[in-house]
C-alpha cells in the first residue's frame, strides 16, 4: 500500500465515521471536520463515501425509520 493509499483510506474511515456520528447529517459532519458543507460533499465524492439524499418531500421521522 502506498502513502497516498493509506491517507485515502483513512480519510475515507474518518468520513464515514462523522457522518455515521451524525446519523447522515452532512450540515452537522461538516461542522465537525471543521469544513463548509459543500466542501465536505466535494470530499466525499473524491473518497467515493456514499451519502443518502434526503428528498426534500421526506418527513423527518420517515428519515429516521430508514436508518439515517
């Protein structure tokens, strides 16, 4: 494995854990690694982490019986 393998691989880890910490929340992960939101869905998508996209008709407890 090369350097820049490993620090993707923990980015990727590192990614997935804030965002398992909040529930999927991508506003809330971002103010966690200290990023903009947008920023932070441009990280993900270089990391290829898979975020689940609210639509805008959901309510929040049908958001949150799925799991997110």
């Amino acid at each position: 494995m090369t350097y820049r393998d490993a620090i993707n691989q923990a980015g990727r880890e590192y990614l997935q854990e804030v965002l398992q910490q909040t529930g999927g929340n991508v506003k809330a992960a971002a103010v966690i690694a200290g990023v903009s939101r947008w920023n932070l869905y441009q990280i993900l998508e270089r990391h290829g982490v898979p975020i689940a996209r609210r639509s805008p008709h959901a309510h929040r407890g049908q958001w949150q019986e799925m799991g997110l």
